[in-house]
C-alpha cells in the first residue's frame, strides 16, 4: 500500500539500489528527537531493521527521505562491507538523491 514503509523500501530498493538490499524488518518509534535509525545485528541471523518516527507520516516528504536515509546506511552495512556512518561516500549519495526528488535526505 502506498505511503506504507514497506512500499517505499521495495520501491526505492529497485530504483536506488538494483535490488542489491536484502530482507529487512520495520518498526516504529515514537521518539521525538530522531526520524529514523538502521539497526543490525552483525553474527546473527537476525533481520536487520529500519525504524521510523510515527511523526514521519504527516508529510510524505519526511517519510521518504527517511526511509532512504536509513536505506542509504543499510548499503554501507551490507553492499559496502563499511560502517554506517555519514561519510563522504553518504553524502554523496543523498545528494544525488535529493536533486532527484527535491526532499531532504540527509
């Protein structure tokens, strides 16, 4: 369903990363002092996760650049082999990503 996490990670999944991001769980968070966060659980089996601020889902916008912010470091963690951090290689990919959509991302 449209606006949903889940239909925003497999559709920026596909176009943003070719589809090279595996299963991940969603969650929610009612925390005011962040969006989102990645989380990951490295010498498990356990899913990874992308959790989202309920406050989020008041503007399209916020949702989305979130998602592909935490998106953005889910890469690092599993494509890159690297840690999750807001480096050069990062930024570089949230900006491209905001001139594309016209949303923060950083």
């Amino acid at each position: 369903e449209t606006g949903t996490i889940e239909y925003w990670w497999d559709y920026y999944n596909k176009t943003e990363f070719n589809g090279k991001l595996g299963p991940v769980g969603f969650g929610l968070t009612r925390s005011k002092s962040t969006d989102g966060y990645y989380e990951h659980y490295p010498g498990t089996k356990r899913k990874c996760r992308i959790v989202i601020a309920k406050a989020c889902f008041e503007d399209e916008d916020l949702l989305c650049g979130t998602i592909l912010h935490e998106m953005i470091h889910q890469y690092q963690y599993e494509v890159l082999g690297r840690k999750c951090n807001h480096d050069a290689v990062f930024c570089s990919m949230a900006r491209k990503m905001e001139r594309k959509y016209k949303f923060r991302v950083r």
